[in-house]
C-alpha cells in the first residue's frame, strides 16, 4: 500500500513574524489622526458611567463628537479624491 503523505503538497503558510508590514503601519499612520479623536471621545464618555454629566461633561462629549465626526469628513473626502484623480 502507498503512502499519500508523500504526494500532498506542503500545506502550510508561510511563519507570522508577529510584525506588521510596511503597508499596514502607513495604514494606521493615515488613520491615526482619527484613533486619537475617538480615544479622546472614549476619554470624556467613561467617567459618565458611573456619575451624571454635567454641562461642561456634554460639552466636552459634543466638542469630542464633533472632531471625530469631521476627521471622518476629511479622510473619506481625501479617499474620494485621491480615487478621482486616480481614475481620470
């Protein structure tokens, strides 16, 4: 009887180094304006969880709110752009 072990092709991938690549660090260096503002959202909402918000607390949550939600505005403008001039 033959052995099948030695007609299968190695199957398995290439080893993880555990290191991202360079194209996922640019990655996150384009969205890390953004990860800074939702961090900063995060930072004024946590210690609503165990207290009432005060005027100054929700201003602070608008104000956070408000830059998360523009530096989403300009990064899928700059995306949309960057496929517009791409294309033409």
């Amino acid at each position: 009887m033959k052995s099948i072990a030695a007609l299968q092709k190695l199957v398995t991938a290439t080893p993880f180094d555990g290191e991202p690549s360079d194209a996922e660090l640019d990655a996150i260096e384009v969205e890390m304006p953004l990860i800074l503002a939702e961090v900063e959202l995060l930072d004024a909402r946590l210690p609503l969880l165990d207290r009432p918000a005060t005027s100054l607390d929700e201003r602070r949550i608008r104000r956070a709110r408000n830059r998360v939600l523009a530096i989403r505005r300009d990064m899928t403008n700059r995306a949309t752009a960057e496929q517009a001039g791409g294309a033409a």
